[in-house]
C-alpha cells in the first residue's frame, strides 16, 4: 500500500507587493473573493483531498493568517446569543483543531524551494502535498483530490498541469513531455521559467503539487536557480528518471485563476460571485449592462 498524503505544505511567505497598498497592513492569503479569505480556498482544497495537517511557511507581517484559523469565542457568543445560527455555522467551517495547523517562519525570502525545505522537520519522511493559494482553482472535484486519486496509481511526485499560451510560458515552471497519456504526462524535463523561445513545451506547472520527501534531500543541496532563488522546480527535476520515483504532470479538470495578479483576482471574484446563489442574479445583471455600455461604445 501506497502511503496516503496527509500533509500539505502552504507557503505564504512572499509579501504581495503587486497587491500594494492593501498589503502594507493585510496579507495577501487573507484578502477575499467574494466573501473567504484565498487561505479558506486552499484549506478547504486540502481537507476535501483527505489532508489532515496543515503546514504553513510564513514571514514577519502574517500575524493575521494565525489569527483568521484561532477559534473566535466572544464573536461565537455574540452570534449565538442573537441566535444567528447561519453565521456561526459558517465561523465553525473555518475552525482548525489545536495541533492541526502549524506555522514555521522563513526567515529571508530565498524562494519557494527554500520555503518548501522550511517545513522538512514536520513532514519527516513521507509524501506530503503543497499548495500555493495564489492559485485558486474552481472543480467540480477540486484539483489536490483529482491528483491525490491519480497519484494513488503512479506513486513518484506529481505536478498540475496546464497548456499556457506561448508568450506565457516565461512565467512559470515548464514541463518537457515524455510521454503524453491524456490526463497524465510523463516528464523527461522540467525548467523554471525558461527564457522566450527556449521553452520545451507549453505546458505549464501550477501550484498543486505531490512530492516525495526526497525533495528535501535535494533541496539540501541546492544552489541558487532563476531568479537567484532556490527554485522547487529544480528539486523536483532531480527525481526524473529515477526508479521508483518518477516526475508527472496531470492535466487537472478546473478553471485555474491566477490569484496573483490582479486582473486575475477580479476575474475570480466574478466566477465565484457568478456561482453563488445569493449573487448571481443582482452580479449577472450588472454584468449585462456594463457588457451592454461597453458594445454601444464601440
Ligand atoms: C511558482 C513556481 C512555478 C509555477 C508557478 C505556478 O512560480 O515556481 O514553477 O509554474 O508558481 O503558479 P511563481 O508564480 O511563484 O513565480
């Protein structure tokens, strides 16, 4: 039996500049679509993949991500005195049990692997997850369970895919294909954010992974990749082509939302508003007539 990934790393340690002023005060994991917080998103994600400790790597300033997951007994007090059963129902949906969640610090921003290689004393020696809430992904099964599913049947680690448009692939880590199974790929390559016109596909990773813990050996030893950071997708490259182990990529079913960039962040509001009941209609609406304005002035 294959063991089952119980753990999830979140790294939420960048300072979301690209989100100043707000973030001067507030972090970026805690701003909301809709209504939740992006953390809540990711959470949510994990548990539904059957994870059940939740690792955060954090920095100085994300006192509020520790607050959001403390129970908030006097605000569940004043709810239940008036008798606002909805409301308390939605605060205890959000309540993580004490020794669930654990926050470690990193102490100098040397880039996601480093983030990643933070969190090794908690994982020890077994697969583990990682999630990057900037990423957020509508499914109807959500993407960490579709992988947990998939990876169940390859063991090795495993990365979500997805096709990016060609002049996009300098953003993000790339997938050089092996053999392409559908849903599944094989991976006999992976760089991180090649220059334009080096790419090997466009194929690109997002921010669900499964990884061995290996990982955390190479990572020991890693140098510096692009950027000057220590890049995950490096660590993860080491592992192609060994026995047993082995790198895949898995074409999740979902619209991905990049929450990291504006644009992308208010395309997700308008999808998760869009499917929301209590909103549809009043958002659809106005949807309409500003679609409607910017036609009659074309
Ligand atoms: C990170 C990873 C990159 C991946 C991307 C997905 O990059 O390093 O490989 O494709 O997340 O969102 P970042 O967006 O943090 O620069």
């Amino acid at each position: 039996m294959r063991k089952k990934v119980t753990k999830a790393i979140f790294p939420v340690a960048g300072m979301g500049t690209r989100f100043l002023p707000a973030t001067k005060s507030v972090p970026k994991e805690i701003m909301t679509l809709v209504d939740r917080p992006l953390v809540q998103y990711a959470i949510d994600e994990a548990r539904a993949a059957g994870i059940k400790e939740f690792i955060f790597v954090t920095s100085r300033g994300k006192g509020a991500l520790e607050d959001y997951f403390d129970h908030a007994p006097q605000l569940e007090q004043e709810l239940r005195k008036k008798g606002k059963d909805e409301l308390l129902e939605i605060l205890k949906n959000t309540n993580m049990d004490s020794g669930e969640i654990a926050y470690i610090r990193q102490h100098r921003a040397l880039g996601l692997g480093h983030a990643v290689w933070c969190a090794r004393r908690l994982v020890h020696n077994e697969p583990f997850a990682v999630i990057l809430p900037d990423d957020v992904i509508a499914a109807e099964k959500p993407c960490l369970q579709q992988m947990v599913e998939a990876y169940e049947e390859t063991g090795g680690n495993m990365v979500a895919a997805m096709e990016v448009p060609p002049e996009k692939t300098n953003s993000y880590g790339i997938l050089d294909v092996q053999e392409d199974m559908g849903a599944m790929v094989s991976v006999k390559g992976m760089v991180e954010k090649p220059d334009a016109g080096s790419s090997p596909s466009n194929l690109a990773v997002i921010g669900r992974y499964i990884l061995s813990p290996n990982i955390f050996r190479n990572l020991n030893k890693l140098k510096s990749g692009a950027g000057g950071e220590i890049q995950l997708t490096d660590a993860i490259a080491q592992e192609i082509g060994k026995e047993d182990s082995g790198v895949y990529g898995y074409r999740f079913r979902g619209q991905r939302f990049d929450c990291g960039s504006k644009a992308g962040f208010l395309q997700a509001t308008v999808a998760f508003g869009l499917a929301r009941d209590d909103l549809k209609d009043d958002l659809g609406a106005y949807l309409d007539e500003v679609m409607a304005v910017r036609k009659a002035a074309e």
